[in-house]
C-alpha cells in the first residue's frame, strides 16, 4: 500500500471519528442553498482530514467541498468531502461517506470512501485492485436493467432536470434509490449491491475517489455522452460496465 493510501486511510478514519461522535447531534451551521447545508462535523473533518494529509504532502494542492482550493501548481491534488450526503447525515440517516481522492494531473489515482456508520473502509489505487475491508471486490455481473437495482441523485439546484431523467429509467429497472450521498451509491456500485448510479450535477469532491474504487473493482463511469468521466464532467453514469450504453439509450 502506498504511503498516499495509507494517509488518506489513516485521515478518514479520524474523520469518522469525529462525524460520529457529533452524530444526531451536530448542529447545521450554513447554507448555501435550501438543499447545500453545512454542519459543524463537515468543517471539524475537514480540518482534520488536510491537517493530516498536508503534514505528509505538504506540497501538494488541496481541493476540498468546504474550504477554497490551495494552489501550490502540484501535479498532485487531493479531492476531499468530509461529509459526502451532509443532507442524510443532518437527518441522523446512515447514508453519508467521507471522501478522499488523489488525482495527479487531474486523473484519480487513490481513493478513499470511508462509510462510518457501516464500518465500511472502501480503497484503491490506480492498478492494484479495489477492496472493502481490505477484502478485494468487484462489481456485479447482471446485464438486463429490468434486473437492476440503481442509484441516483441530483445536484443541489437541478431537481427539474432529474425528472426526466426519472421518467426514462422508472420503467426500465427494478428499483432507483435515492439516498443523498453520491458515495453511498457509487460504493453500492463498486462491490456489486447495485449495478449502476446516474447523477446530473455531481462534484469532483463527490466522485473523485469512487471513480478509482468503481474502476479498481472493474466497472465503467462515462458522462451522458458515452466518453470516460472526467473531473469537470457534471453528469455520470456510473455502472458494472454492462449497462452504460442501456442507461445511456434509455436517456436519449
Ligand atoms: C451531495 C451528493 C449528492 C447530491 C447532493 C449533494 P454533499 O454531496 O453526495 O449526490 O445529490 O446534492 O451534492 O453536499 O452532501 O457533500
């Protein structure tokens, strides 16, 4: 394991620490809109999660959901949310995630989802496998979206748009599940639970390190125009790799 897994390991692991401990009980603090709240748990992780990174990559750029980009022009740049699905977490619901990434000019490379209240560790690096626990995983194998259970979420301010997106796949799959946590998802995804995730408006901090660990574990995320998601892609689709172009038809 490198030394850059083994710190974003050891930095979400702190994180959880702190998001449980103020868990049910943490106080929303901001809002940048009616739907993009803040908690005093984001800002402590936060802070805890680049305190510990930047004590080991201090040269390294920083870009995290709730403090401005630290640009020391790095190949190297950590992608972090504290609290992935701020929304449920507010709730007291169990879908929320800590999300750390690596990117080096600007491909994830690492990443961590550290799910706490699940106790679920998701890692991997570019090329060595992706695991849960430390146990390897692997996406599903299932190919018939009327089969499929999926996911899905929206960006804070673009509801409207996901309707459609709704109404085109509602028919098709077995279940859409809806959880506020892009990461709860996309790990879903990763170690098979669900076969593919679809998001209109998703953030770099969101995904940045599912993308490696849905990679990692052999699946396939392409924006709505069937190419390779990238970092500014807003809209994804994430799945085992056998449903991309079904959900991608399935939009048009
Ligand atoms: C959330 C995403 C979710 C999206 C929400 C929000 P946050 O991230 O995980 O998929 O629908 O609007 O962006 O803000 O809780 O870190």
């Amino acid at each position: 394991m490198s030394e850059e897994l083994l710190v974003a390991v050891k930095a979400a692991k702190e994180a959880g620490k702190i998001i449980m401990k103020s868990f049910r009980k943490s106080k929303v603090v901001g809002k940048k809109t009616r739907r993009d709240i803040v908690t005093t748990a984001d800002l402590k992780a936060d802070k805890a999660i680049t305190k510990i990174i930047s004590r080991h990559f201090h040269s390294h750029d920083f870009l995290t959901e709730e403090t401005a980009r630290q640009e020391k022009s790095s190949a190297y740049c950590w992608i972090i949310d504290p609290i992935d699905g701020t929304a449920p977490y507010a709730a007291g619901l169990a879908e929320f995630g800590i999300s750390i990434a690596l990117a080096y000019n600007g491909k994830p490379v690492v990443g961590v989802v550290f799910k706490p209240f699940f106790k679920e560790l998701f890692s991997a690096e570019k090329g060595k496998g992706a695991f849960l626990n430390g146990e390897r995983i692997s996406v599903g194998k299932e190919n018939s979206l009327e089969n499929s259970f999926i996911g899905g979420d929206w960006g804070h301010n673009e509801g409207q748009k996901f309707f459609g997106i709704l109404e085109k796949l509602l028919p098709l799959v077995r279940y859409i599940q809806m959880s506020g946590s892009a990461v709860n998802g996309l790990t879903n995804v990763a170690c098979g639970r669900m076969q593919a995730y679809v998001h209109n408006d998703i953030k770099p901090w969101d995904i940045a390190a599912s993308f490696v660990i849905i990679k990692e574990a052999g699946g396939k995320l392409t924006n709505f125009e069937g190419k390779e998601w990238e970092i500014n892609d807003k809209e994804v689709v994430a799945s085992n790799g056998l449903l991309n172009e079904k959900i991608l038809e399935a939009l048009k």
